[in-house]
C-alpha cells in the first residue's frame, strides 16, 4: 500500500503517514529501525504493510535487500 510521509522525529525515530484516502496511520521506532532507512521527510512517498490501523513495515521501493525500482 503506499502512503505519504506526514511526520518524521529524527530524535524518537517515530511518526506517521498519510494513507491516499487521507487517514493517518502512525509508525513507531521498531518500525523504522527495520526499514534499512536513515531518515524520512514530510511528502516522501512510501510502501507500508499494516496490519488493521497499525503500520508493521515501512520501505521506499528499491531501497533495501531484494528491491527493484521497476
């Protein structure tokens, strides 16, 4: 699913996105941390899995193991 950076807090490594129907969905720091990402900005897009209301994975496509950008 992708998704909209909408906030980003380089000190708790936490913050959420915005889903394209507008709902926001928060991420924690477990979540980033397992990104493989350093940092994120408002208005970067991103692929989220989640699981209900809960985001549980958070990627830009082609950056990481195993991704392409196709």
């Amino acid at each position: 699913m992708q998704a909209t950076v909408h906030t980003f807090d380089e000190q708790t490594r936490s913050g959420s996105v915005l889903l394209d129907d507008g709902r926001e969905r928060p991420f924690d720091a477990e979540v980033f941390g397992q990104s493989a990402l350093r940092h994120l900005r408002s208005g970067q897009r991103v692929s989220i899995e989640a699981a209900g209301e809960v985001v549980t994975r958070l990627r830009v496509v082609g950056i990481g193991p195993g991704e392409r950008i196709d």
